[in-house]
C-alpha cells in the first residue's frame, strides 16, 4: 500500500495493489492450536550489515535475551524455536542466532531451526508457534500467513510497511532503537497476555487474491 500510495501520488496512471507472491504458496494448515507452549523467533544482524556495528547487535540480543529467560523460567513447557531464514552469507542470520541461544538460560529448551528449502516444513513448523518475534521481512510473512500472534521488531520502513498492510495494531511493532533502550520486555509482556491485538487483520484471502493478480500480469497466470 505504501508504494501504491507513492506512485498514486506521481500520478501513475495504471496501478493495482500487490502483494508479495510468498502468500501463494500452497500450503493449508490445520487448525491453529496455541498449547504448544512454542515461541518462535528470527533475527539478523542489522547493525553489523548496515552499520559495521556488530556491538550493537549483540546489545540487542542481550536486551532480547534477559525477558525470554524469564519466560522460560515461568513453565517448564516453554520452548524457543530460532529460524533461520538466511544463512552462508555476509547478511546471514547464523551467528547471531547462535549467540542469542548462548544467552539462553535452558538451551535444552531452545531449538534452532536451519534455513530449509522447502517452504512448506518452514510453515509447518511455523503453525505451532504460539507466537513469534520477527526481524526478517519472510519470517513475518510466514506468522501472518499461520495465524500467528506477531511481534515485529522493525529495522527499516518495510517492517512497518508490511504491518500496516496486514492490520497489525502499532502495538505489535517495535522498532529496533527501543529494544536497544530496553523496551522490548514491555512488548514482550503485552504479547503473553493480549494475543488477540497480535494476529493480522487483513484477510490471507485477500492477500492470495492480490498476489495472485500481479503473478498472472507477470507470468501471465501459469501458475
């Protein structure tokens, strides 16, 4: 909607609203059943990429970590899943996905999750997460397309984009410098108790149709 609103702006003549083509996959979960005591999250390392800054990123993971340890404390049912969703890459999501796992109290409780090719055993495994903290734009992606509560910790005017587009509150996003000034347990907290304000809004039919719409002018429908 962003970019729509940007070329609608600069009067373009011909405009349909998209959405990106990751929502076609053809994937139908079973019904979501949050007892799984499953949290899922994917991070990368923003200021080592952008910034040449990897101190900050490992601050992040600090002041990510010190809440979830407390979480993992409250029940012996809770359970940590870290996807990666890129990986062998000077961007890639390894390390810093590893160093939070050090920074877990109970790593027998945190489970890493490697970049697999197959989306669908992704989604799978997404659809059994009782929510999700997300960095990467896909990873968010695929909450939204699981019905999963969603936390989006926002790095670059695309993580908000995407929010706005599938009806999260403002609330369920939370930008990158209010974790580093140690905001993010509040957040945390207010997804625990509230998960209803945390699943999307938009209707994942809508978002197939309008994927569907850009795929057919581009490939001409040969799906």
């Amino acid at each position: 909607s962003l970019s729509y609103e940007i070329l609608e702006n600069i009067d373009v003549k011909k405009l349909e609203r998209s959405f990106d083509l990751a929502v076609l996959l053809n994937y139908n979960p079973l019904p979501k059943e949050t007892k799984n005591n499953i949290l899922g999250i994917s991070l990368l390392p923003f200021y080592e990429i952008y910034h040449d800054k990897k101190g900050l990123d490992q601050l992040v993971v600090e002041k990510i970590a010190a809440p979830l340890n407390k979480w993992l404390k409250n029940s012996s049912k809770n359970k940590i899943r870290l996807f990666i969703f890129k990986g062998e890459s000077r961007s890639d999501d390894l390390a810093i996905t590893q160093f939070l796992k050090t920074k877990l109290i109970n790593p027998e409780k945190v489970e890493i999750v490697p970049y697999n090719s197959n989306p669908m055993k992704t989604l799978s495994m997404f659809n059994e997460c009782d929510m999700f903290i997300g960095m990467r734009y896909h990873s968010c992606l695929f909450a939204y397309a699981t019905k999963t509560p969603l936390l989006i910790i926002s790095y670059f005017q695309k993580c908000t984009a995407l929010a706005e587009e599938i009806g999260l509150s403002e609330r369920a996003v939370l930008n990158i410098n209010e974790v580093l000034d140690g905001n993010f347990e509040e957040y945390f907290e207010d997804i625990q108790t509230n998960k209803d304000s945390f699943i999307a809004k938009l209707p994942i039919s809508i978002a197939k149709k309008r994927a569907k719409a850009y795929f057919d002018c581009i490939f001409g429908g040969n799906l």
